[in-house]
C-alpha cells in the first residue's frame, strides 16, 4: 500500500540527472490512481531551496502551489513524519466509489514523476 523507500536507497545518479533537467523549467503531469482515475494535476520542478525535486499541486484557481490538503480539488495530503523526518503525500482518488487510498514518500514520488514528465508522458498512474 506504500513505498517506504527512503531518499537516499534511490539511484542518486538519476535523482541529480532529473534535477538537472528541471533546474530552471518544471514539468506538468496528471497523477491517476491504479484504476486510471484522477488524483491530481501536479506541477515537478528543482526546488533550489529545499534542494531537491518538489510536487505542487494546481489549485482552484488553476495555478500551481503548496495547495496540498485541498478536498474537492484534488486527492493529495502532504504529512510530516517525525519518525523517521520524511515528507509524505498521501494519495486518495477523487472518484468515491473507488476508495484508493496510497501514501508514498515524497522525494521518490518526486522522482518518479519526474522521469516520467521529462520522458514526455502526460499521465502518472501510481501503484500500492
């Protein structure tokens, strides 16, 4: 049901290369749960600050930003774990009789999402 995959046990090599690609541009992708409905429309871009891959959201007024927990919208939580200190997203498809319901670390679901937007896909489905 999720990927308890840490930062740090991912290819580090394709982590910096994605990193790299959306250093200065980001990438808009569509996440969709495992049934191929919508979760999220997601902007993934290099977070100079936070240095590393970073998720915003669209919100209601169709930009993008930290407009996480925002029922009616889209279907992605962010939570802070304090044991270990990861982010992570929380995703719920926003289709009600589907009920999927997947948590994920936040720096691999970044990755992911990015391979897959650089790559020239328009869609993500997640798996677990």
């Amino acid at each position: 049901m999720s990927e308890s995959v840490d930062r740090s046990t991912h290819d580090a090599a394709e982590y910096a290369r994605q990193c790299e690609l959306l250093r200065d541009t980001y990438k808009e992708i569509r996440v969709l749960c495992p049934r191929g409905h919508f979760i999220a429309h997601v902007a993934v871009y290099f977070h100079s600050d936070m240095n590393g891959l970073w998720i915003h959201p669209r919100g209601r007024g169709g930009e993008y930003g930290p407009h996480f927990n925002a029922p009616g919208v889209h279907g992605l939580d962010l939570e802070l774990r304090a044991v270990p200190n990861t982010l992570r997203i929380r995703a719920r498809c926003t289709k009600k009789k589907c009920r999927y319901n997947g948590a994920f670390n936040f720096a691999v679901l970044a990755l992911r999402l990015a391979q897959a937007a650089t790559s020239g896909h328009a869609e993500y489905r997640v798996t677990g």
